[in-house]
C-alpha cells in the first residue's frame, strides 16, 4: 500500500509516544528552543556586571562564591527561569483558550482572565497585607477561576459560544480594569505601592522564593495540558463530533478550562498580568510550524517571546529597567490592531 | 383510519423484539429545552440494514438519532447498544460500536483531510499509542472507499462542499464502527453530489455496516433505505420496506402533501410526485 499522504512531510515517532510528527513542527520547534537558549545565556552574561559564559555556568551548578554567584543564581537565573516557565505557561494557557473559543481573540489576556487573576491577588495581597506568597497565588487561582465562571455564565445563555464568550470576557476585563486601579488607589499601604509597581506585569526583583513553587506548578500543569492535548483536539471538531468519538467532553472541557485558568494566574501571581503572550506566541507558532497537534510550539514560543520582551525591557532605555508588561503591551498592541484588521477582512470575504 | 393501522402497527412493533437487532430503543422519551421532542418511542434498527429516518422538520427525527448514538440522554426508557445498556457504557466503548456524523462538525483551520480522517481513530487509540500502522492502513482504507485517498494532502477549507462531506464521512468510517448513524448528511450539496453520497451508503450497507440516516429527500429515501422509519410529532407512524409502506396515504398524513407514487424507472422502488396544492383540483 502507497503511504497515506497528510499533505505535510512527517515522521512516526516510538517513543516515549508513538505519534506523528510533523517535520516542519519539530524543526521550528528545535530552532526556537535554540533561541532560547542563546537569549537565556544573554541574559545571564550581559548586564551592569558582565560575566564569562563559563562562569555563569559553574556558578549555576555551584561552582561559583560571593558576587558571581548571587548576580547569576540569585538575580538573573530566577528571571530567566521565570521567563521561560511563566511564557511556556501563557502560551500554553492561550492555546488552550483560542482552540476552545475556536477564535484567535479568545486568549486569558483579552477575556479578562489575566486581570481577574491580577485583582484576585491585589484583594489577598491589600486585604490581609499577606506577603505569603502562597496565598498571593491561591489568590490569583481563586480570582482567575470566578472570572472565568462569570464570563462563561454571561456567554452560555442561548447557547452559542465563542464570539459571545469574547465580548463578554473583553467587558469583563475592562471593567476589571478599573477595579483594579481602584483598589491600587484607595489604599495607601506600602502593599499597594509594590502591587502597582508590577500591575502591568514585570520581572523586576523576582525572587526564587516566589518563582520556585510558581514554576513547579506550573510545570506541573504544562505536563497536565499535555495529557488533555488530544481530547482538546477532538473538540476542535465541535461538541457532538467530540462526542462521538469518545470524548467525556463536559469533563474534559472543565479540566482544561482549569488548567488554562491557572496557567495563566499562578504566572500572574508572581509578575502581574503579563499582556500579549498569551494572545499572540499560539497563532504566531502556528504560522511557523504549521498547525500540529501538539501544544508544544505554542509553549517554546511563548518562552521565546517572554524572554526576549524581557531581555529588551532591561536594555531598551538606557538607565531604566522597565517592566517587561510594557515591551509586550506595545508590541501586543501593534499585534492586536492588525489581528482585528485581518478578522474584519476574513468576515467579509466570508 | 390509516392512522389506526399505523398505531396498531407501532405498537406491535415496539413491542416485536428482533432478533440481533444492534442498537433498539424502549419507551423513549427525549426532552429538549423543557419540550418533550419524543415521548413512549421505542424502536428496533434491524441488524445490516440501511435504515432511513423520514419525517417533517421539527418531527424529533434528528432528535431520536441524536438520542440513539447518546449525544442526547433520554428522560425516560433506555436504549441498547450491543446488547448493553447505552446509559452504562463508556463513551469511548460506545464510539468504538457507533459511529456517528454530525451535522455540526468543524474543520479547524489548516487541517489537512488525511489529518481530519485521522482523527476518527480517536477512540481507538491512546496517550501512549496515538499513532500506529493499523491506524494508518484504515485512514488509507476509509479515504479509497469515499473516493478521497486523492485529496488527502489538500487542506479541508479548500474543498468543494461535497468532497469535504466525503472526507466527513471517511472520518466517520475510520472509526470502523459496525454502526454508522448520519444526521442529514446530504443536506447543502447538489443532486450529483447527494447521489454519489446515496450510492456510496448503499455500497457500504452492502458490505456488512448498519447504517442509519436521518433524509430530508423522500426519493432518496425510497430507493436506497432498506428499512424506512417515517417520523411524525415524535411518534412512529410508519416503518418497514419502502416498497412496503410508501403510500399516498403515508405520505399525505406525514409531510400533509398530496402526492402520486409511481414506480421509478430505474430501481423499481416507490417514487413520490408531488402534487402541490395548486394542482390539487
């Protein structure tokens, strides 16, 4: 028998899982785990005490004392590892959300997720002066968690879904907005000053001991939304194809609604409510691989973007390290205005 | 009167067990938005049949099919799929009996049509085991027998509207199910395309699938059911043979339209002309 042809050049990979795999997605895939890797190497070398690549590496795995050690271990690396882990999760988290939504809009950052997860934290963080990380978080968890209740209790009457869901989660996150700014205003705490220094989001002064556990779990979840990728495709297919194929779809929809809720949050707990991410490292990732299976391009990209937005935010002005919020909100801006625009188009020609 | 003949008719039936009847259903009633669509049907799809579901819209027709291949749980009464109750079976044990095509099905953008066959193989496959050569040699199968196996490169949105409902329904047959149930697959393409759809029904009926469909065409219906279901108000009226069952009457207390049945030319099966009321002096 000739080979099936699936219009893309692919591999059967055997292990640890026998799939197929597209050789376009692997290879971009490797290429921007390269990049990755390079601007994680940057980042660790270059800045106001520059130090040899060899260095930073032997200080990372302890081979290093008093100066070096803190600059590469204490400062940079848990950045650089918040970066990586936290843009892996935002991506991931928005895959998961525009293929639910079947709509590249429908990301945590636009329906209001990421601000639901940011007020969750500002309430725990204002109202009790918590500074137990582990609060902040189950904050953030709780607030992303209603927020998404509330959006999809407001888009499920009558029915129909993903257009609805976005207008209603853009609303939503304006108004969240506002809440938010509200709460920064009224109190006049210490708490407040440093909440709103990262109420755009930024890596400025992360610690591990807010980035370690955070990473964890979110690691934890990246595996989870591996185990529910297929499922998340069969829905893709609609409701009742889903269904017909044998997935227990209200159980799979809510295990991955939660998944994606909280890999939006527990990164929002630590840097504030990074924009864009989410939004864009899915659909770009898909330009570049293809559409694949797999929720691991959408993952690397979102690594890639984070660390790169972040690496710019601390050079881009001379002096001044911005928060990382700032580099994506313009650059998801731009993105955003042009997205729209090809949407408008798309519905016309439709 | 026909209409006593009919009821009699249903109740013998429902209550007539078939032998190895693959998927029956008993004193079904099946609720939508707080409406009973369907109340007390029970209903038996003979084993290897091509069974056909007719009726006007809002009959509960596509509703029944929806009931049978569980998308939908029914109120009262239990369905059999396989000699097992639907109700307390796995979903993933019913999608690997009944296949089913949906008349809401998406193509997500950029899916190629080998990629959207391959995807029937979900309930057959696993974490550890997504992909495997038998999986392969049945989307190849599933693609030549719906005269696809050419466009399986080429992406889903880039089809005509009747190549893409082939690649649908090559999906459906990669799930390589003994039941196939097909909600309106005909609806939207032109007559060439519908027929080439009948026909290709008909050969896989021939080649051992129980299939059940839900039509809008009743000459459609007529020629290539083996087994007729004529639906009205979410009852039974009628069901059997074609050749059997189709009648003026039948289909003037079905549809309300006044109709002459003659034979058609070519498969010698009842062909319904429509009077229309204009006409109707």
């Amino acid at each position: 028998m000739q080979p099936i042809q699936f219009g893309r050049r692919e591999i059967v990979l055997t292990w640890p899982v026998k799939c197929r795999v597209g050789v376009r997605a692997a290879a971009i895939t490797l290429v921007m785990l390269g990049g990755v890797l390079v601007l994680a190497a940057m980042s660790l070398v270059y800045g106001t005490m520059q130090v040899r690549l060899i260095d930073a590496v032997g200080a990372i795995f302890g081979q290093a004392e008093g100066m070096t050690r803190t600059v590469v271990v204490e400062w940079r690396l848990s950045r650089v590892v918040a970066a990586i882990v936290f843009g892996a999760g935002l991506g991931v988290s928005g895959a998961i959300f525009q293929s639910l939504t079947k709509n590249p809009l429908g990301s945590p950052d636009i329906i209001g997720f990421s601000s639901g997860a940011y007020t969750g934290a500002l309430l725990v963080l204002l109202g009790t002066g918590a500074v137990s990380f582990a609060m902040v978080a189950t904050g953030a968890i709780a607030g992303g968690l209603a927020t998404a209740v509330i959006v999809y209790a407001l888009a499920f009457r009558g029915g129909s879904k993903g257009f609805r869901l976005i207008i209603a989660g853009i609303a939503l996150s304006a108004m969240l907005s506002s809440l938010n700014a509200m709460l920064l205003l009224r109190s006049d705490s210490d708490a407040a000053f440093s909440a709103a220094a990262w109420g755009i989001g930024s890596l400025n002064g992360v610690s591990w001991l807010h980035v370690a556990p955070a990473s964890i779990v979110t690691l934890v979840l990246l595996l989870l939304s591996g185990l529910q990728t297929r499922a998340l495709r069969e829905i893709e297919l609609g409701d009742d194809a889903a269904k017909a194929h044998g997935v227990s779809i209200e159980r799979s929809r809510f295990l991955l609604i939660a998944t994606a809720v909280v890999l939006t949050a527990v990164p929002t707990s630590v840097m504030g409510p990074v924009t864009f991410v989410a939004l864009a490292a899915p659909q770009i990732a898909r330009r570049l691989a293809g559409s694949s299976r797999s929720l691991i391009p959408a993952a690397v990209m979102g690594a890639l973007l984070l660390l790169a937005s972040d690496f710019l935010a601390q050079r881009a002005v001379k002096g001044t390290i911005l928060p990382v919020g700032v580099v994506t909100l313009s650059l998801g801006g731009v993105y955003l205005v042009w997205l729209l625009f090809s949407q408008a188009r798309k519905r016309q020609h439709d | 009167m026909i209409n006593t003949e009919c009821q009699d008719e249903r109740h013998q039936k429902g209550h007539m067990h078939l032998p190895n009847s693959p998927l029956w259903a008993h004193h079904l009633t099946v609720s939508y938005d707080k409406r009973k669509i369907i109340q007390e049907l029970s209903v038996q799809i003979p084993h290897n049949s091509f069974t056909v579901i007719i009726g006007p819209n809002a009959c509960g027709k596509s509703t029944l099919l929806r009931a049978l291949s569980g998308l939908l749980k029914p109120e009262l009464g239990h369905i059999v799929l396989d000699g097992k109750a639907l109700a307390a079976s796995k979903s993933k044990e019913i999608a690997r009996k009944l296949g089913l095509l949906p008349q809401s099905a998406i193509a997500p953008e950029g899916i190629t049509a080998a990629d959207l066959v391959a995807r029937g193989r979900y309930p057959h496959q696993s974490l550890f085991r997504q992909w495997s050569e038998t999986d392969e040699q049945i989307v190849a199968n599933a693609m030549e027998a719906t005269g696809t196996r050419e466009l399986s490169h080429r992406l889903v949105e880039e089809l005509s509207g009747g190549q893409r409902q082939r690649v649908w329904v090559a999906m459906a047959l990669a799930q390589q199910t003994p039941l196939l149930l097909l909600d309106e697959p005909t609806t939207y393409l032109d007559i060439a395309h519908q027929i080439e759809l009948m026909e290709l029904f008909a050969e896989l009926n021939k080649q051992g699938n129980t299939l059940v469909a839900v039509l809008h065409d009743l000459n459609h219906a007529a020629r290539y059911a083996t087994h007729l279901i004529a639906m009205k108000d979410g009852h039974i009226v009628a069901q059997g043979r074609p050749g059997d069952i189709v009648t003026e009457q039948l289909v003037e207390e079905v549809f309300d339209l006044p109709c002459k049945i003659i034979e058609d030319p070519v498969t010698k099966t009842p062909l319904i002309v429509p009077i229309g009321k204009r006409n109707s002096q």
